[in-house]
C-alpha cells in the first residue's frame, strides 16, 4: 500500500511537467520519436527507482534531473533510436560544441530555468552552468546562417520576429500572413528554416502550411509559435521538435532558430 501511494504521488508530481520534458528532449535531438525515447527511458528509470527522483528540490527540477543523470551515465542503455535521431549535417555541427553547451541553453531559454536550478539539473557548480549558457550563445550565433520563412497574421509580432531573425545573421525570404500566401512564398524561394505560428488571418493553419512545404521540398527545419504549446504536447499525433510559447522572449526565439537550423529535417504535423 505504502510504495503504490509513494507511486502516485510521483506520478502525480511529474504529470504536469511531462510535456516540457519532451518539448526539451525534442529540442536537444531534433526529432519527435527520439525526444520522445528520452522522456519514455526517464520514466522508466523513476519506476524502477524512485529515489532518483530528488523530493529536495521541484518536481520539474527533479524530473529533468534524472534525464540528465541518464544522459551522464555510461551504464545506461537507451532505445537504440536514439542514435538515429539526428541528421548527419547537425551531427557535425554538435560535434564543434563545446560538451553540455546546448543543454544548459536550451534548460535556461526554452524551459527557463534560472541558473541555479539548471546546476542542479546538470550537476555542477552555478558558474559553470553559466560559463555553459555563455559559450553556447556564442558558438550557436557563429555555427548556421540561413534563409528563414516568418509564417505570422500579427504584424508586430510579424516585424519583431523579423528583426531578430535579421540580427542573427539569416536572409528573411518573406512573412506570409495566410496557408495560400505561405505556399507561395516557400515556392519562390525555398527556405532552410520555417518559423511558424499557428492560426494564421484567414483561419488558415500554420500547421497545414508548413505540412505543404514539407510534402513539397522535403525536410526543413521547422519552429512553431503558439500561446498554447500544451496542445500540441500531448503525444496523440506528430508534433514540432521545436515549439516556443507565446508571448515569447528574445533569448527563446533566438536560441529555438539557431538550434532549429542544426538539423535538417523536421517530422510534420498531422491535423487528423
């Protein structure tokens, strides 16, 4: 009675984090079905151990905290996927960065843990995990450059993106308001990395454009932007590697595009 209560309250306690933890494990491989062997391999490892699970710091704390003891251990066998799961261009981008770089970015930018917690998560000193964050901002701005595709209805939303995306070094092909004029901007020219909202002007699904280009070019790198990224969280059909929330920072929309552009290909989204 006592471990099938002790069971539930972590289950409980992990429940509502879970999709963040697949978000994140998406992010770092690039790939739905791998990001999604890492979040499996975690909870599988809480089961047959709870006492990886640390009740001294926050559920979601502790819930990445056993990816990241996983990922260090040389013993742990994960799903043979997982070695699959990224491209080789992003293979020899990944092999330039510093170790643990990319990690402590995306922990700090898209899941937004503040520094201390991510020392925690990863195991180290404070000032390593931000000597970590530091490094990666800078070997991310000088790995990839590229031509972007802003799929955005909202203009200043539209403006503010592109001006990032500019600064960052990329060639913005165009912002397509609607599913007709993304379509056609992507045809004229080709884009390495789309960045997508969701509910276009017209009604019109961002997913259902970006499924378009897909079907059209192939595999490209995709980020979509919503202010629900739960919804699309919920492993019930194909969902983005990389997903940030709305209303978004400078630091999320900069550190998603340059970790987007290290892989060159993107599962896409099926509506039904």
């Amino acid at each position: 009675m006592d471990d099938q209560s002790d069971t539930g309250s972590v289950s409980d306690k992990i429940a509502a984090h879970l999709p963040y933890l697949r978000r994140y494990a998406r992010a770092l491989t690039g790939s739905q079905s791998s990001g999604d062997a890492y979040a499996v391999a975690t909870l599988e490892a809480i089961l047959q151990d709870r006492s990886m699970f640390d009740g001294d710091v926050s559920p979601k704390t502790a819930l990445f905290k056993v990816l990241h003891t996983l990922l260090q251990s040389t013993e742990t066998s994960l799903p043979g996927e997982l070695a699959g799961g990224m491209e080789g261009a992003a293979q020899k981008h990944l092999a330039k960065l510093t170790p643990n770089t990319r990690e402590a970015l995306l922990l700090n930018t898209i899941e937004e843990f503040p520094v201390s917690e991510i020392a925690v998560i990863m195991d180290v000193e404070p000032s390593e995990a931000q000597h970590l964050i530091d490094v990666a901002h800078r070997e991310l701005a000088d790995s990839v450059a590229g031509r972007v595709l802003i799929i955005e209805d909202e203009a200043i939303i539209a403006m503010d993106l592109e001006s990032l995306v500019s600064d960052m070094g990329h060639k913005i092909t165009g912002v397509a308001r609607t599913r007709d004029g993304a379509v056609s901007l992507g045809r004229s020219e080709k884009p390495d990395l789309i960045l997508a909202d969701i509910q276009l002007a017209d009604n019109s699904s961002g997913i259902d454009a970006v499924n378009d280009l897909l079907e059209e070019f192939g595999d490209i790198p995709v980020i979509f932007i919503t202010a629900f990224p739960e919804r699309l969280l919920t492993g019930e059909r194909p969902e983005p590697a990389f997903l940030i929330a709305k209303p978004y920072t400078e630091l999320q929309v900069r550190s998603a595009v340059s970790q987007a552009m290290f892989f060159s290909s993107t599962e896409s989204l099926l509506t039904t």
